[in-house]
C-alpha cells in the first residue's frame, strides 16, 4: 500500500493537530527514507516548532543531510519565535558561512529576533547584511526593517529605509504608518495615508490601524472621527480588527457614548474590545458600568481576562469602594491561577486598601511570590494613607536591599506617609533623598505632600516659602493644600498673604474663590468675604455634592 505523504502534510498542517501525530508521520517518513529530504524534513520541522518541541527540531536539523534554505528559515524562526535569540543567531551565523545563500524571508525573520530582543545594534548588523547581498530594495526586507526600526523608537532609521524605495508597496506603507503611530506623531501618517490614495494604493485594515493607534493627544480626536468616517464609507468598519482599535480610540478619549455604539457593531469583541471598552469607563471614573461591562464580559463572551483586564477591573472596584466585586474578581484570580501577577496582586493590594481593609491587602503582599517597584510602591502607599508611617519606611528600606530603584510614586507614597502620620523629620528627609541621591525632581504631588506635612505641624511660613520657591504659575494643588492649612491651624493673616500674591498674579480664579471666602467668612471678615466676592466676579460655586448607598447588582 503506498502512502500519500503530501495528503498526510497537508492533514497535519491543520490546526489543534497533536505532537504525538508528528512524531508518528515523523517515523513513517523515516522508514520510507525520505526523512533526507529538505522537503518533508522542513514540513516535520515546522510542525515540532508548532508544538514547542525545538529538541525535536534541532535533531531533525542536524540529521538532515541537504539543507535548503527553506529548511534553515524554519530553525531559525522556530529559535526566534520561542524567545531563544542565542540559539537562533547562532544558526544564522552558521548559514552566512555555508554553501546555502540566505533570502530576504530570513533577513526578516532575524530582524524581528533583534527587535524583539530589543538589541539596536544587532539589528543594524543585520540591516548592513542585507545590503551586502543585495536586497536593500527587496519589500520583504525593508517592511521589516521599518517594523522593527519603529518598535525600538529609531524612527529616523525607518523613515530613511522607507523613503529610499521609489514605489513603497501597501505592506510598506502600513509598516511606515504603523511606526508613526508608536510615536504619535498622527500628522506624518495621515500625509503618508494621503500620499498612499494619489500613488493608487488602497488602504487597508491594517492602515487604518495604525492611523488611529497614532491618536493619543486630546487634539487629534477629531482626525479620529474623520478616520472612523472613512472606515464606515469604505466598509473596513467592519473588519474587527479596526472596531477594537476604534473602541480603544474613544474609550481613550473617554467618549464612552461612540466606544458603546463601535462596540455593539462588532460581531464578536475580542478581549482587547472588551479591555478598552471597561478601562474607558474606569478612566471615565464610571466604575460601576466599568464592573458591570465586567459581569457581561464574564457571562456573555465566554473570554478568559487576562492579567491588564483584572488589575483595571480591581481598580474600578477600589476607587468605588465597593468590596463584593473585589473579592469575586480576587476569587476569579485564583481559580484561573492569576492571583501570583505581579499586576493583579499589586491591584489587589490597592483594592484592598481603599475598600477599608488593608490587612488583606498586605497578605496578599507577603504571599507574593515574585515583587516588583510597583508592589512595592503600592503597599508603601496603603500604609502612608492609613498613617502607618514607620511601616511604610521598612518597605522602603526592602526596596533598597532588593536593589529597586526608587522612582517618583516611590516618593510619593513616603511623603504621604508622613504627612497622614505627621513625621515632619523623616518628611525632610526623604524629599532631600529623592532629589540629591535618586535625582528624581519633585513633581505636584511632592510638593503638596510637603506643604501640608509642614503647614498641619504649624511651620507655615516655612510651607509659604517652599511655595514662593517654586517658578510661576505654580500648580493649583499646592496652593490648595497650603489653604488648607491656614484653615487648620486658623492662621487668617496668611490667608491675607497668599489672596494678595494670587491677586498680583491673576490666578485668583483657578478654583480659590470658594475657599478664600469661607475662610475668611470663618474668620468673621465678612467685609473681605464681600469684597472677595466682587473683586473675583462672583465666586462660582462648587459642584453640589452627591450623596448615594450602592445597590448595584453585580
């Protein structure tokens, strides 16, 4: 009975086909001897690759007495595809000396490897290779080299290999877009859009793509709707791929209304649509609808979350202070062996905290089986906020024996700390530590942290001066907090100082009105508060406070 190995091949290059399956049509082509053809040796290979059975390969590789070049592209890529960068780079190495010539698909495949393993100047190596065999026009390699140029931030390289082709193809063009999208710069992709129309070349969905992932200032939102009007007229709304990038475009811009509408369209939401859909409405500070989104994910999509979807959907729940969803969505972890994250455990801790119960959250720290600075910045910070100050610095302490680099947040969650457990001393000193050993420069957040821990313990002049030593406009939250010490400690002659100062620089109306006038109406002035009143046109009042009890059933 003869056997029809191509029928076989083509059989197992189907999907979900098992490794088992391999290696039996891997012994029935041995028996037969044709295991020394580069043809079936290079079909058998692919498929152990596939099933990350790279020993496998290897030996198939080594055993394999002719090797073509398709034979090698596929070692090497099954190497790079597995993260293996020595090995593969290796076995390039090996090809560049043998009788074999390599071709612009395996030029391409190394290129990636080098960006993927984020080594510039390897990539540059290669890039010279590329032309010393002459292919510095060939589409292949070039489409790659864009990619990778604009994955590792050099967009000038990129640009200089894409202008130097006289009549980019589409899958060119959408590599230089897609690169100018990295960097945000909209304005140089939508010229190449329009420049890609007049040669005749179409876009596609993968152009399209990357025009909106190059959308990020609030300013470029109408470009956005322009963009989203174009894939409506020209039916590539309806590729899935270009929803999700435009649900991610509005929930960014926090238009949740259009992000619902290019939601409902989609036949079926990936999990990216469904992230971007929830944080939108987290960052929209709708959390209840971002855990409700959540529930619907869970009930209706039939999707896993990944790691990114629970840490937001933990937040949502921490900035509600609603504990239930917290604690179904930690449950969730564990079952699906997510609980040990690094980003869902430092949500955990967070949630946990602003629910109330920050025991839980630090267990959940101490059972952490792998720490990062971000951990440790947010347990540093539940503790500062719950005026746990000393407990906070022997974190701190274990950042520096971990050899972590303190970053801003690291600071911030210090200064807090003091400031809630009124550690005047150890305040000083870690915002002298932050600037002189870390050379990390005080952000808003620093200041306000150090203008209330000094003001609340009675040195306001020392607060008032730390203020006036910052350059003009300083930020509104550090007068705020500075008033609001005044209020605390009763000083209304400051008070006077500081209206006086925003008065000569015109600021009297970045939100002081209404807290000047209450001051000064505690104090009895009530002629200042009237005059305040008239000099500031008329104090616009705040936004009226709203008071509710969650019934939300999530």
């Amino acid at each position: 009975m003869k056997i029809d190995f191509k029928s076989l091949l083509y059989h197992l290059s189907k999907p979900n086909q098992t490794h088992s399956r391999t290696r039996i049509l891997h012994g029935l082509i041995i028996t037969t001897r044709l295991s020394s053809d580069p043809f079936y040796a290079t079909r058998i290979l692919r498929f152990y690759a596939i099933n990350n059975d790279l020993i496998s390969a290897r030996q198939l590789f080594d055993k394999t007495p002719q090797r073509n070049i398709f034979l090698w592209n596929s070692i090497i890529r099954a190497y790079a595809q597995a993260h293996k960068f020595r090995e593969a780079f290796s076995l390039f190495k090996r090809l560049l000396t043998s009788e074999t010539q390599p071709d612009n698909f395996t030029f391409a495949c190394v290129a990636r490897a080098c960006a993927d393993k984020f080594d510039a100047d390897a990539l540059r190596v290669v890039h010279g290779k590329v032309l010393a065999f002459g292919l510095e026009l060939d589409f292949i390699c070039n489409s790659a080299f864009v990619s990778c140029y604009s994955s590792l931030g050099l967009f000038d390289e990129a640009g200089f290999v894409f202008h130097g082709i006289d009549e980019p193809d589409l899958v060119l063009c959408n590599a230089m877009i897609a690169g100018y999208g990295k960097c945000g710069d909209w304005a140089k992709g939508t010229q190449l859009f329009n420049s890609m129309q007049k040669m005749g070349i179409r876009p596609d969905g993968y152009t399209m793509v990357g025009l909106i992932n190059g959308l990020i200032d609030n300013g470029s939102i109408n470009i956005g709707e322009t963009i989203h009007g174009f894939c409506v007229k020209s039916g590539l709304s309806l590729n899935d791929h270009v929803g999700s990038v435009l649900v991610s475009m509005y929930s960014r811009f926090k238009k949740m209304e259009f992000a619902c509408k290019v939601f409902d369209s989609l036949l079926e939401p990936d999990l990216v649509s469904w992230s971007s859909l929830i944080s939108g409405f987290s960052h929209s500070k709708d959390h209840l609808k971002a855990l409700g989104y959540f529930r619907k994910f869970l009930n209706v999509s039939g999707r896993r979350a990944d790691p990114v979807l629970l840490a937001t959907v933990l937040a949502a729940s921490g900035q509600s202070a609603i504990l239930l969803p917290g604690l179904e969505i930690h449950s969730y972890a564990i079952r699906h062996k997510l609980d040990s994250e690094v980003s869902v455990s430092s949500a955990l801790i967070d949630m946990y905290a602003k629910c109330g119960f920050l025991e839980m959250g630090i267990k959940v720290f101490d059972k952490m089986p792998e720490k990062n600075l971000i951990s440790y910045n947010t347990v540093i910070s539940s503790l500062g906020l719950y005026g746990r100050g000393p407990e906070a610095f022997r974190v701190f302490d274990e950042v520096l024996r971990e050899g972590l680099k303190p970053d801003e947040a690291t600071f911030v969650g210090l200064l807090c700390a003091c400031c809630h457990s009124g550690l005047v001393n150890e305040g000083r000193r870690y915002f002298k530590m932050m600037k002189m050993e870390f050379g990390i420069k005080p952000k808003t957040e620093h200041y306000v942290h150090m203008v209330k821990l000094l003001g609340m313990d009675g040195k306001l002049e020392e607060a008032y001066d730390l203020v006036r030593s910052l350059p003009e406009p300083v930020w509104p939250g550090v007068w705020g907090a500075l008033l609001s010490c005044c209020d605390f400690r009763k000083d209304y002659e400051l008070v006077e100082v500081v209206k006086r100062h925003l008065m000569e620089n015109e600021t009297k109306n970045d939100g002081y009105g209404v807290m000047i006038s209450n001051l000064f109406a505690r104090d009895g002035r009530w002629d200042d508060v009237e005059q305040w009143r008239v000099d500031d046109g008329g104090v616009k009042g705040k936004t009226p406070g709203v008071s509710w009890i969650n019934g939300v059933n999530y």
